[in-house]
C-alpha cells in the first residue's frame, strides 16, 4: 500500500514501484507515494526540474526521467535522497549540468544522448561514481569537471571532443576504464592515461600513440585511426591486449609489431567498432618504394573504403 508521504509539485505521468513488487501510473499535479517506494519513471514531457520535485524518499534507489524534453535540472530537485544510487536522464535535451544538482549517494549517472556541452566546476564533486555515462552529446572541450571525485567506468564516446590535456582526467580517483570512440581527436598530451586498465579511442584522428607515456594498460583500442606505424615498440610490451586493425598499417612495421606480439604474448586484433565486410579486409599498405604523393593517396583510398 502506498502512504501520503511524497509531494511532486510538477505534473507528469509516473510508474511508482514498492517493495511489494506493486505498481501504480498516476496522472496528476499532485503525486503522494509512501517510503516504500524504491524506483520512480516520468512518462511524460518534464521541462524543468525545479527544486523540491521530489521530498521524503527516503528509500527510493533509482530515478528514471528519459524521452522526456526535459531541458534544466536544477539544484536540490530531491530532497534527503538517502538511497538514491541510480539516475537515468538519458535522451533529453540537458545542455549543461549546475553544480549541485546529484547527490553523494550515487553510483551510476547516465546523461547520454542530451545536447550537453558544457557542465559547471565541481557538479561531480564528492561523489563516488562507478559509471558515468555522458555519451552521444555536444562536448568538445572538457574543462574542470572533474574535482574530487571517483569514477570508475567513464563513457565519452560519440562527442565532438578535439584534443586532451595530460591534467583531464587527474583528479578523478579510481578511474579504469574510459571510452572516448567516434570523438575527433587529433592530439593527446603525454602521460593523460597514466593509471587506466582499458582505454578505446577508436574511430578519431589519431596518427600515434606517443600520448601513452608510462601505462598500465590491459586494453587498448585504437581501430579506425591514422595510424601508419609504431613509432616505439617498448611501451607496448606492457599492454596485454592491443585492437589496432584497421589502420592504413605501413606493412614493414606491422610486421615489426607482429614479432614483438609474439615474443611477449601481446594479443592483438580488430577494433570493437570493427564489422567485418567484404571489401573492408585490408591489414596494411606496401609503402616501400613510392613517393609521399602516392603514399598519401593510397592512405585516403585506404581509410575512404574502411569507413564507407
């Protein structure tokens, strides 16, 4: 049974779940639920989230607002959230994020597929976050987002992002894994990566991977790139596992990289972006013997069939 103990002061459909496993869709300005409700989805447009939206609920574990339009959230929209770990604001039309607006309490934060490109200093702040999801948006630059906060798992991919400084991603604690795929990333500082375990910048710009630096890498996936040749093997024999193909490979150094693979058990093979076809099947270009002109042209042909 649901208690009167929540107010929602903006008018939208919600499916409100109970421990009990019971569900009820309402449709009205006012919405009273009880502490036993644990997972709450709008269903309907929302345009601002104003503060005070949501009050004592205390046991509520999961906050789904998707397709809703919703442009603006804003500090203190929940009140005493003291379970909250989950919210999915993913498919709105958020451009920036306020600082203040999540709480402590969270463990996974999905903000993909909105029209974000920007997010206010310190709006992560002081949150330990296992999965922040904040692909398919507007970002091109990222600023100090990131201040003293934890964050294991970080999804950037399919932005507008150009280049990385080497302080990016430092003062968040805990990170491993970060995907950065279908960006246009040109240039990375050195050492921006130094304690992640996966790292997937497939489908950018990239004509090396000098930006390594001292890793810890298991995983690396660089498919899809500009990427013609190592230009040192050593850092890599600390990477266990290495998806380069494709790339317009320069032939001789492929073959270089294969012999160091082999004597130091390095796996290697295609992006996970990768979907095989056809025509698409090329490992690397014979470059010995031709001129820049000809290089040049063969690399574009090269890349023109790999991402048409």
């Amino acid at each position: 049974m649901l208690k009167a103990v929540l107010v929602v002061t903006l008018p939208f459909v919600a499916e409100i779940s109970t421990f009990s496993n019971t569900r009820s869709n309402l449709n009205t300005s006012t919405i009273e639920c009880g502490s036993d409700v644990y997972f709450l989805r709008a269903a309907s447009s929302v345009n601002i989230l104003q503060k005070n939206t949501f009050r004592s609920m205390e046991n509520l574990y999961r906050l789904d607002i998707t397709d809703c339009y919703m442009r603006e959230v804003r500090p203190g929209f929940i009140r005493n959230p003291k379970s909250l770990i989950v919210i999915n604001f993913s498919r709105n039309r958020l451009s920036t994020i306020r600082a203040g607006v999540f709480v402590k309490s969270l463990t996974s934060l999905l903000l993909n597929n909105n029209d974000l490109e920007s997010i206010e200093e310190n709006a992560f702040s002081n949150i330990f976050i296992e999965y922040l999801e904040l692909s398919t948006n507007n970002i091109s630059t990222i600023e100090n987002w990131f201040r003293n906060v934890t964050i294991l798992r970080l999804h950037l991919n399919n932005n507008q992002i150009t280049s990385l400084r080497k302080d990016t991603f430092r003062e968040i604690r805990g990170l491993e894994d970060i995907y950065l795929d279908n960006n246009r990333i040109q240039y990375i500082e050195v050492n921006t990566f130094p304690n992640m375990k996966e790292l997937h910048l497939a489908r950018n710009y990239l004509y090396n991977i000098d930006f390594l630096g001292r890793t810890v890498l298991e995983t690396l996936d660089i498919g899809f790139n500009r990427i013609s040749c190592f230009r040192s093997f050593v850092i890599l024999t600390k990477i266990k596992r290495l998806l380069i193909y494709p790339n317009p490979w320069n032939c001789n150094c492929l073959l270089g990289f294969w012999k160091l693979a082999w004597r130091y058990g390095i796996g290697y093979g295609d992006s996970q972006l990768f979907q095989q076809k056809s025509d698409t099947n090329l490992i690397c270009l014979v470059a010995e013997h031709i001129d820049e002109q000809d290089k040049k042209l063969h690399e574009e042909n090269f890349m023109r069939i790999l991402y048409n």
